[in-house]
C-alpha cells in the first residue's frame, strides 16, 4: 500500500483477506497461518504518473520576513505586496523572487499564472535558491508554465537534492525508481533516507516499504515498522495502516492487538477504507477490540460504500437485529463524511 493509493478503495486479495483471528464462529483458513492481517503493495507513483502530485517543495523562506509571516497566516495579497517591496529594495532577493512564484503558482492573492510562476523561480534558482529548483523540477514535469521536459525536470529535482531540499530527494528517488534498475533503486533508497531524515511522512513510509520488501535495502522489517511507525506520527494515512498492519501480526515489532486496533481506529476515522475493513473485522472477532457487531456492521458499511466489500464479514453479520441494522447504517452514514 504505497504513498498515493491509501486513500482509494482497493482492499486485499480473496487471498490475503481472512478472518482477523481463530475463534469459534470464524475459524482462519488453512493458507492463514502468520499474518492474518494483509494489505495489497502497490506500485510507488512516479511524478510521471498521470495527475501525480509529488511533495510539494517549501517554495517559501523564513528570510522573506515580512512577506513569508503574510503568506504563513494567508494574508496573500499583503505577501505579494511585501515581496515585490523586497525585490525593488533588491532585486536580487531569491526568498522573495520564490515567494511570488509561489503566490502564481497557487493563485494565491494573484491571479494563478503558471508562466509567470516558471519565470519567478527561475530567477530565483538563478540565484541558487534550492525550493525554486525543486518547484521548476515538478513544474517541467509536468509541463506548468511552460512545455514538459522530463529530463531538465530531473536536472532540476538533482540539483535541489544536491543542496538537501529534503521534498526534491523525495520526488527525484520515486522517478529512479520507475527505472527499474537495480543502481537506481539503491539510490532510490538513500534519496528516500534523506526525505525521511527531513521528516517528510511519505519518504518515510515508502522507505518502510522498500526494507519490508528488500527493495534497494536489505529486507528488514523492524526498521520497516519504525518508519511507518515515524510516518505514522507525521500524519501519514499509508504509514498509520501499514504500521497497524505490524503491530497486529507482530511483525517487526513487538506484536500488540490493542495498539494496533487504536491506529486502525484512528485511520478508520481518516476515511480510509482499508483501515475501515479492517476495524469491521476486529469488532466482529472481539480482537483488539470487545466484539461489537453493530460497530462491526457500521464500519463494514463504510468500508463497502467505497468499494472494499468482505464476504466473510457479510456472512457473519447476518443475525442483526432490524433495529441494530438500522443503527448500523445510520453509524455508517456519518462516517462516510469522515474524509
């Protein structure tokens, strides 16, 4: 379950998705033996993948003084005010150059003008400042304000990195790890460190995954559930779940049935249907949780209305009463609002 793809509904193999436990009611399958709580890997997303949107570079400079306090509290047209203030004063302050880029890059307080943005940032690249040449590497990669060119994208992403932009190292390893080679994908790995050292949530989750796979690192599943674990805390929905994941089997980490029903509650309520399933499961096997078959329902419900239905929690919800059903859907209703 990789950085871009927690969110949709996609849910785990016929396969993979067993019954959260041995119990009388619902003994495990046979081929369930280890982990009974699985999740579907998925590819990383590229920033050639269609309508990606990779970290965003932070294009602003606590230098910008006046003008970035504008920005962080939103007052845009004040910050648009105040960088060009700064640039009159002198004209080659790249913070502020940057921070106009920004400003047309979002359309914020300012008509939103990718051309114009390109050509701020350039200025201010021009003048080494390294989170305009991370925004001109996204931005030629995805031909905002001006043609695409994959391979200056990547020039500008390298030398962004190059200078510890912690948002370039992120998007340049998931373009090297499209590649496919075996060099790129180490390299992929230590560009990901970098990320993750700068705390950049989903770095650290998809390094997780590289060492819980043994992609580019050597496989190793306790530093694999420290970095989601890190990514987690960071506020990253991939990160909550596949740490979730670990905790219950007890997979790289000292194996914990209530935590990790609190960080699948947690995602649960963040809208992730993945997490939502297997909540579901959890209160209907009173595992991590005290069995609760109208909770069970609702989040099962909820998890169903955005694509990921269970058949072993259908067969095994089926003695509500018409009154615990009709709580059931009401529940599910309003977490359905809860993305």
């Amino acid at each position: 379950m990789f950085a871009a793809a927690t969110a949709d509904a996609q849910g785990p193999s016929p396969a993979t998705a067993v019954a959260p436990g041995a119990t009388t009611q619902a003994p495990l399958p046979k081929t369930a033996t280890k982990e009974i709580f699985t999740a579907p890997l998925k590819e990383l997303p590229t920033p050639y993948t269609p309508g990606f949107i990779g970290a965003r570079p932070r294009t602003t400079n606590k230098d910008a003084d006046i003008a970035f306090g504008a920005y962080q509290r939103g007052q845009y047209t004040t910050a648009f005010r105040e960088a060009t203030k700064r640039l009159t004063a002198n004209p080659k302050d790249a913070a502020a150059m940057t921070l106009l880029g920004e400003l047309y890059n979002q359309g914020l307080g300012v008509k939103q003008d990718p051309v114009k943005a390109a050509e701020w940032y350039r200025l201010a690249a021009a003048q080494g400042d390294v989170n305009a040449m991370a925004s001109l590497g996204l931005m030629s990669i995805d031909g905002r304000g001006g043609p695409k060119d994959l391979k200056a994208g990547r020039k500008w992403l390298e030398q962004a990195s190059a200078k510890g932009d912690a948002t370039a190292s992120y998007n340049l390893a998931l373009i090297l790890l499209g590649t496919g080679k075996d060099d790129d994908q180490a390299r992929a790995a230590t560009l990901f460190q970098k990320a993750a050292d700068g705390e950049i949530s989903a770095a650290q989750h998809d390094l997780g995954v590289l060492y819980l796979q043994g992609r580019g690192v050597p496989k190793d599943p306790a530093k694999a559930a420290d970095l989601f674990r890190r990514a987690a805390d960071n506020g990253d929905l991939a990160g909550e779940v596949e740490f979730a994941i670990l905790l219950f089997n007890g997979t790289g980490v000292a194996k914990d049935e209530g935590r990790a029903a609190r960080y699948f509650l947690h995602a649960a309520s963040r809208g992730n249907a993945i997490a939502q399933n297997r909540v579901a499961r959890l209160y209907a096997s009173g595992r991590g949780l005290p069995k609760n078959t109208v909770e069970a329902a609702a989040w099962n419900l909820a998890a169903a209305a955005q694509g990921l239905s269970d058949d072993w929690l259908d067969q095994n919800l089926t003695d509500l009463t018409p009154d615990e059903r009709k709580r059931a859907e009401q529940m599910a209703s309003e977490r359905a609002n809860l993305k």
